[in-house]
C-alpha cells in the first residue's frame, strides 16, 4: 500500500515535470517563431550545390534543401523572406537584399564575405595552376580580407541593425574545406593547408566585427569535421566539371547536418 502510495506521488510529480517542460518548449517556439525571419546572403545561405533549386529563385539558384528553407519549415515563423543569392557579396546585399527586414524582424542569418575575398578566383588558380600560383592568389586574397573586408562588414551589419532593430542577427562562418594527412586525388597537400588557412582567417576576422556588433557568430566548422572533402563521407563538392558552380559548396547533407544545427543552436 505505501509503495503504491508511493509510486503514485512520484507517477505525479513526473507528469507534473513533464507538463512543465512541455510548457517551456512550447513557449519557446512560439517566442521563436514570433517575428519574422530573414535568411541573407551568398550561395551557402542560397543552398547552391544541394540542389532542389526553387525556379523562380534564377539564378539565385535557392534551394529547398537549403538551411533557410529547412529551418522555416521546421519553426514556422510569422513570415520568412528568402532572399540569399548565389555570388552575392556585400554590396549585393546591401543593393538588394534587406528590403524585407523590418522592425518585426526577430531572426536574420547571413553569411556573406567569401566573393568579396575572391574565393572563385582562389579555387581556380588553385585547381589549374601550380602550388606556388595557388599560394600567390590566396595571398592577395588574405590582404583583402585584414585590410578591407572588415570595413564592408561593418557596413552590411549596421544597416541590418538599422532596419531590423530587434532582431537575433546570426552570422555563420565557412568549414574547412579539406581533411589535410589523407591519400586523397585533385590537389596538392600544400594547396589544401593553405585554403585551409585562409578560410580560418576569414571566418576569425568574420567573428571579430560580429561580436563588435553584439551579433552571435555561427562557426560550422565544428559541424563539419570529419565530414570535409578528402574524408570518406564529405559533406562538400569537390570539382564538379559538368557543374561547376556547385563546386566547394555543401551538399544537402551538409546544408541539414552542417548548417541547419548552428542557426537552431544560435537562433
């Protein structure tokens, strides 16, 4: 009898917890998805190389499987602009990307700066040509981003904190791209350090004016280890020849394994 007793205040006190809890999460959800969230940016934002693109994104080359879309569809916020774009780099977004935020705005993520610093032109010279080329554009690429790219950044951070006052700004990062010290055909071991290198350098110097802004920084390359090309289940494109825009982009599976749990952790 007591032990039935028993059974039946702990049996309440779970359920009660349990209530609570859900309770919580529920309201967390709603706080979550009260406002509106706009997704901004270049193509790891857009979705390129994850293909499902949405057609009348063009160009823009928006995807379904891209980590915006997929964490719309998982809150469903009041509203959700859309609005990253393939190629885009600052001015681009400041040209003709935030005409969508507002003062009820309570989520942005962006990730933006890699055009800016030339990564197509790094990814070129660093496929066709020799080590020393390679190493030559990641240099000039690496002088843009100490001297200029902080400058553009703040510039694109301070609109989006002008026209969205109060939203969570969440700014995510780029993974390394190569597991170094693996038998692994395309380029050289000294080439993948060094893009390696520079990629951690951008997304240092992207974090630095991120928190001079009191913004959060989303650093996916945590997500991505293990999963960077060279490894035996990447969640990147190496060079795609018959398309080779997706090249050095994430997959699907590193838009919803890679991307998708920072914005959820950091939104």
């Amino acid at each position: 009898m007591r032990r039935s007793r028993l059974t039946g205040f702990v049996t309440s006190l779970l359920l009660a917890a349990g209530l609570g809890l859900t309770g919580a999460a529920s309201a967390q959800a709603s706080t979550t998805a009260a406002g509106g969230y706009v997704a901004l940016g270049d193509s790891y934002s857009s979705g390129v190389g994850s293909g499902s693109y949405i057609s009348s994104s063009g160009s823009c080359d928006r995807s379904t499987k891209a980590y915006p879309y997929l964490w719309n569809a998982a809150h469903g916020p009041s509203s959700f602009a859309f609005n990253a774009c393939s190629g885009a780099k600052t001015d681009d977004v400041l040209a003709g990307q935030l005409g969508s935020l507002n003062s009820s705005t309570s989520l942005v993520s962006l990730t933006i700066g890699g055009n800016d610093a030339g990564f197509a032109d790094v990814m070129t010279t660093c496929v066709l040509q020799s080590d020393s080329a390679c190493i030559s554009k990641i240099n000039t690429a690496r002088a843009y981003v100490a001297n200029t790219l902080p400058g553009k950044l703040d510039t694109v951070y301070n609109t989006i904190s002008a026209k969205a006052p109060s939203a969570r700004v969440v700014v995510i990062g780029y993974p390394s791209f190569y597991l170094l010290g693996q038998s692994c055909l395309g380029l050289s071991e000294t080439k993948r350090s060094a893009i390696n290198d520079a990629s951690d350098f951008l997304n240092t110097t992207i974090k630095a004016r991120v928190a001079a802004h009191s913004f959060v920084f989303g650093d996916v390359r945590t997500t991505f280890s293990g999963h960077e090309i060279c490894s035996s289940n990447s969640w990147l494109h190496s060079v795609n020849w018959l398309n080779i825009g997706e090249s050095y982009h994430p997959t699907a599976a590193g838009q919803s394994g890679g991307y998708l749990p920072v914005l959820t952790n950091n939104a």
